[in-house]
C-alpha cells in the first residue's frame, strides 16, 4: 500500500539542525520546507530543560513559518555522538547472544557507564552463508539523548516516527534520487568537520562501514585521494555533509583520482510552488542529505 501523508525529517549535527518537510504520495514526493537552525543540545552549559525548550521552539518556529501540518517527524542522529562498532557472529547466534555482546562492547569502551542507559540495534553487513558466519554492525545511542528529543516532540504533540543515523539516512536518499545505485558499486562520504564516515555500497547494498578521524580541510582532501587510488573496484564517490562547500569539494576533484559527487538528495523530490527556494540551495542542498533521507525512509 503507497505511503500518504507529509513528515518533517530533522538531521541533529555536532552545531546545527538541517530540518525538512516532505510530502510523500506513493512513489512522488514534494518537499513543502527547508531550512536550518542551531543545535542546542550541543551546548555544554545548557541544562537539559532548557536545551529541550530551545530545541521546542525552534521546530514550532519552523513549523509555523511554513504553515506545515505536519504531525510525524522522523530524526537522523550524528553519528559522532553515536557508538558504531562492528564485529563477527555465527549465523546461529541468538538475539539475546548478540545483545550480551553488544553490552560487553560497551563495558570495555564506557566503564563508567551501565550498558542499560543505552538503546542498541544491529544491522548485517556481509553474511556468508557457506561458513554460517556474517559480519554485523552495531549501533548504540544514549537514552538520556532520545529521551530529551522524544520530550521536544511530546511538547509540540508531534510523534516521533524514526530515529535513524544521519550516515544511513544519506544512503537512503542516494538510493531513492539515484536509482542506478543499484548497478554500481560506489563510496558514500560524509563530510563532518573532524570526521569522515565512510560506506562501500555494491548494488545499493551497503557492504562495509568505517570512518576516519581529520582535523583540517587538506587532510580531508589527502583522505579522498587516498581513497580514489586505493579503493578497488568503486565506480565513483558521493560526498555529502554539513562541512562541505563549493571550494572544498572543488579541492577534493582535484586531489581525486576518480569521479567525485555531491550527494543531491533533491534530485527526484518535486518543489512545493508555495515554497521559495534561495539560489544557492542546488549547491547546498548536500548538507540537507541526511534530513531528506530520514524524511523518505518507510520502515
């Protein structure tokens, strides 16, 4: 049955919100809102009442001025303030197996924190069925984190529909705008100030995920042509994220060895006539990457 209705996709980074609304009849799409705004849950010094306030506030603000009747919200998470973590399982493996691992996981990486005041899932990278064994990833956030967004949204009776990991909710939007992902086996980047998180996708799958820690714009530039040269096989790399801009992704051409491109997660969404775009959103529109995609994801 085709999916109907609108939803406000919001991707939570280290200093900003990138929200959007998007209206979703079947296979067509219209985006009915866009625009960006401080992060408050990332200062240090702000309680946690006051951030969920502020963080209130800012969403009414932007459900307002677009007149949005949206009820159904769906947010991509940073995966900087995430724990990602991959590791080895038998096929035969239990859930309740893999849940004690991924708790061991975290006893070793956070001591001073029980493994309750997390909510972890997984998902399988690779499994080879010949030796029984697959390759899984473990994704891991703080409860105090969601508890605060699930407050905002309460506050404004909104419902919260999806909380995903901004990486995997860009992947979505490179599947849904470039259908010929399917064919190809590509490198999907993320662009975040001191972090590159990395994913191969062969057919639209995504095979193996890792991310590199950076400091300055050069060694972002370094790391993608090292990348270009050394990653066999990939067709070309689709880069996204809040940090990237127009030099920057001129420098990473540059330095590349290969085909470079700027994820457009609009690209098969309609433009509402109600809704004025600035000019400079067809360069910008990869830092709307990860709220487009959590806004399309359907399960």
């Amino acid at each position: 049955m085709p999916v109907t209705g609108s939803v406000i996709g919001l991707s939570i980074g280290q200093e900003s919100v990138q929200a959007v609304a998007i209206d979703i009849a079947g296979h067509v799409f219209t985006l009915l809102a866009i625009g960006e705004f401080p992060n408050e849950f990332a200062s240090t010094t702000m309680k946690q009442e006051e951030a969920v306030s502020r963080f209130s506030s800012h969403i009414f603000d932007f459900i307002r001025s677009h007149a949005l009747k949206s009820r159904s919200v769906s947010v991509a998470l940073d995966t900087t303030n995430l724990f990602l973590n991959t590791f080895p399982a038998g096929s035969q493996m239990s859930q309740a197996e893999i849940n004690d691992h991924m708790n061991w996981e975290l006893a070793q990486y956070f001591p001073e924190i029980a493994p309750r005041e997390y909510i972890s899932d997984t998902h399988t990278l690779v499994e080879n069925q010949a030796e029984r064994w697959r390759e899984l990833l473990s994704v891991s956030v703080r409860r105090t984190e969601v508890d605060a967004i699930t407050k905002s949204m309460t506050r404004l009776g909104l419902t919260l529909n999806i909380i995903d990991v901004d990486h995997f909710s860009a992947e979505t939007a490179l599947r849904i705008n470039y259908p010929d992902t399917n064919t190809k086996y590509l490198a999907l980047v993320g662009i975040k100030p001191h972090r590159l998180d990395v994913s191969l996708l062969k057919k639209g799958v995504m095979e193996s995920y890792s991310y590199l820690t950076v400091d300055t714009n050069d060694e972002i530039v370094e790391r993608f042509g090292i990348m270009s040269r050394d990653t066999r096989g990939i067709f070309s790399i689709v880069a996204y994220g809040p940090h990237l801009d127009k030099d920057l992704l001129t420098d990473i051409r540059r330095g590349s060895s290969m085909l470079v491109e700027a994820l457009n997660p609009l690209r098969r969404v309609n433009v509402a006539s109600s809704l004025n775009l600035t000019e400079n959103l067809p360069v910008l529109s990869y830092r709307f990457a990860s709220a487009v995609g959590v806004a399309l994801r359907r399960e």
